[in-house]
C-alpha cells in the first residue's frame, strides 16, 4: 500500500538514496533538506520528489513542516530520520558549540519529527520510523565524543519509542551504518579513512543505496513484528 514518507536529509547522500528507494516501492516521498537549496532544486529535478526545507533541530520549525506535508500532500505514515552533521575534533579541541550543533541536529531532530508525526500514527493504527543511527554510536570513534553520543542516543530512543508504539501499529526502528561513500565520509582526511577501509572485512566503502534497501524493508508490511532493532549495514566492521 503507498504510503506517505518523510526522509529528513532526503535530498543528499543516504538520504537521497532512501528517497528513491521509498519512491520505487511506491510511495509517495517528501524530501526534507537543511540548508543546500541548489543541490535540493537539482533533486527534485531529477527525481519528481518535493523537497521541503526546514532545520529538523528547530522544535517549531519541524512542527510547522510536518504539518504543511500533511495537509500538502497527506498524514505521514514514514518518517525516516536521516539528517545528520559531523563536527569531529578531539574533546580538548571540541567547542560547545560542536558538541550542541551535533545534538541538537542528529537526536533532537528524531525528537522533533516523532513530535509532529507519530501521535498520527498512532491514532491512525500504522506507523513506521526509521532512525539512521551510527557504527560510531555503537562502537565509539576517536575525534567524535559529540557525534557518538549523540548516535548511541539515536539507539535508545528507538527503543523506547518501539515501546510506545508497538500497540498501535508503529514500529520503530534504527539501522547503524558503517562508513557509506558519501560526501560526510569523503570529508575525513584520506590517511584516516585508509585505516578505517583497512578494518572493514568486506574491504570497501558501503553504498547508499545498501542503507536504504534496509530502510525500505523496515517501512514495509513485511516488517510488521521488526521494532526496535538496529539493523548493523557495516560490511562486518562492528558486529553487535
Ligand atoms: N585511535 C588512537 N589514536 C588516534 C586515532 C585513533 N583512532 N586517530 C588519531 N589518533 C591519534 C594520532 O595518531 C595522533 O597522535 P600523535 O599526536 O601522537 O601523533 C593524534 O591522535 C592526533 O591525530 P590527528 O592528527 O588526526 O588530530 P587532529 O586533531 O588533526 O584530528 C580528528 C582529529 C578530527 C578526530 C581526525 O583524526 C579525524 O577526522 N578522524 C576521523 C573521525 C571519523 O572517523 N569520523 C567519521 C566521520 S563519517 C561518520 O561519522 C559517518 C558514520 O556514521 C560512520
């Protein structure tokens, strides 16, 4: 059955990727974008998705978005919460400012669009939420005490949330990708990143689009008794 879904970070990246595979098995898909408006207008060129703009970190913000969604296009049955942001450096080194932006973001953006979305779920009897969490939140990272954090947090609030939803028909889910060929990845310094490869059984990078078959699976019917997992998509990197 379509259903209508919101990919928060949908126009680039994984998130990108989870856009498509939602909208190849039907749905209809609403991408939410941050902040790069021209790769956003290239986006939905390409791809007929809308894409709407709000900063997920920003309570009211994500309220007023969600709710134009709805009312645009219909109550929202998915939410994948994708959008997510970087900001590594060694704890010494860290600022506030790199520690808050991170939580703020990548957790209190799945509190934000839990708050506008899963209370229509619940009342509607079906639900899913997909949180992209991290192998870095399950494992730890050097240079990512703000990130790690914040991912682990990811971790347990899908747990708690499955709790809450399971009688109504809402699952909730996370999956803990590995080091994905992305511009997010790309960005660590080459040096770095070869050691990390090195440690990967598989012996590459992931694909996007092998995060988002995961995603796809989990908003199906067929995943109806999945909730409150995490799905590890690593290559064996971290086996948890
Ligand atoms: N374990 C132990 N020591 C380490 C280390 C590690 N993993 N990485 C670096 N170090 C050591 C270095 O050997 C060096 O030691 P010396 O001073 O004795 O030579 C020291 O730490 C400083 O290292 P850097 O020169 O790298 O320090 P820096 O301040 O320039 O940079 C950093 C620190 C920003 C954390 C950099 O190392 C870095 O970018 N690391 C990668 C972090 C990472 O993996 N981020 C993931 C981004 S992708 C993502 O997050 C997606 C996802 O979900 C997987």
């Amino acid at each position: 059955m379509a259903r209508v879904a919101i990919v928060t970070g949908g126009t680039r990246g994984i998130g990108e990727a989870i856009s498509l595979a939602l909208k190849d098995r039907g749905h209809t898909v609403v991408a939410n974008y941050g902040g790069n408006e021209e790769k956003a207008k290239a986006f939905t060129e390409a791809t007929g998705i809308p894409a709407y703009k709000w900063d997920v970190g920003d309570h009211e913000a994500t309220l007023a978005g969600c709710a134009r969604v709805a009312e645009e296009v219909g109550p929202v049955d998915i939410v994948v919460n994708n959008a997510g942001i970087t900001r590594d450096g060694v704890l010494h080194k860290m600022s506030f400012d790199d520690w808050n932006e991170v939580m703020r973001i990548n957790l209190g953006g799945c509190f934000n669009m839990a708050k506008a979305c899963f209370p229509g779920m619940r009342e509607r009897g079906w639900g899913r939420v997909v949180n992209i969490g991290s192998i870095n939140g399950q494992a730890g990272q050097y240079g990512q005490v703000n990130y790690a954090a914040a991912k682990s947090g990811i971790h347990g609030f899908t747990k708690a949330l499955a709790q809450e939803g399971a009688k109504y028909g809402v699952t909730v889910n996370a999956i803990a990708p590995g080091y994905i060929d992305t511009d997010m990845v790309a960005a660590v310094p080459a040096p770095v990143l070869e050691k990390i490869v090195a440690k990967i059984p598989v012996g590459r990078l992931g694909h996007a689009y092998e995060i988002a078959r995961g995603v796809a699976f989990l908003c199906s019917e067929n995943a109806a008794f999945v909730t409150g997992s995490t799905m590890s998509i690593n290559g064996g990197q971290h086996m948890y």
